[in-house]
C-alpha cells in the first residue's frame, strides 16, 4: 500500500521523503505498530483501518482515517 497519500511529509514525517531514511521502517512491538528511528510512527488502529478498509468507529460515528 502507498502511504504517501495519507502522509504528510512535514514535521516528524519529512525524513520519510527520502526513500533511505523511509527504509529504516521497524516494527515497534510495544507500540504496535512501524516507526522510524526519529520517533515518527502510524496509528496502529488507523493503520489497520487503512490495510482492511474497515472504518474507524467512535461513539457511533464513523471516522474516515
């Protein structure tokens, strides 16, 4: 899945840009989720929602993530 659509390469996400530093990717166990070594992570419930188009819910609404 292309995540650059969902990103926006500023901030803690503007390392992610260069495809070097984007190939750091790990997978953080504790957080569950992937991160990059300067701290920059994806929300595992909005990565999840992202991967198997189920939608965020909250409270009985639906959040597009």
């Amino acid at each position: 899945m292309d995540f650059a659509e969902h990103l926006a390469f500023r901030g803690v996400f503007e390392p992610l840009s260069d495809p070097a530093y984007f190939a750091l990717v790990r997978v953080d166990s504790e957080l569950g989720t992937i991160a990059w070594p300067n701290g920059a992570d994806l929300d595992p419930d909005v990565l999840y929602s992202q991967l198997t188009g189920i939608h965020i819910t909250l409270d009985s609404e639906r959040i597009s993530a």
